[in-house]
C-alpha cells in the first residue's frame, strides 16, 4: 500500500523546455504569418514555425562542432 502512494505522488516535470517551445512557436508563427504574401506561404509558415526549433539546435551543434 505504501509502494502505491509513493508512485502516485512521484512526479517528473520538465515544464521549462515545453514552455521554450510554445513560445518559439507561437513568435515564429506569427512571424511568418504576418510576412506571407500568399495562401501558400501561410502554409509553409505554418509548418516551418513547428520545425525552427530543430534546425536552431542543429546549427548550434554544427558550430560547437559535436
């Protein structure tokens, strides 16, 4: 009964990063939006504001060279 309690209350939070992202998000798409002259660049926008974050991470690691 005791083992139960302890994993009901154990708890691993990592709100920081999601928050990082959201906000990346949320700027990038409105970024991108707000400088599409077509339908389609709203499209592409769309879909490159949900992927900046990789190519950011990738290109800092490209330049620390690991």
């Amino acid at each position: 009964m005791e083992e139960e309690k302890e994993q009901k209350y154990h708890c691993k939070c990592n709100s920081i990063g999601g928050g990082f992202f959201g906000l990346g998000f949320l700027g990038a798409l409105i970024y991108y939006i707000q400088h599409a002259d077509t339908f389609w660049a709203g499209v592409l926008g769309i879909l490159k504001s949900l992927v900046w974050p990789v190519i950011l991470i990738y290109k800092i690691m490209e330049f620390l060279k690991f």
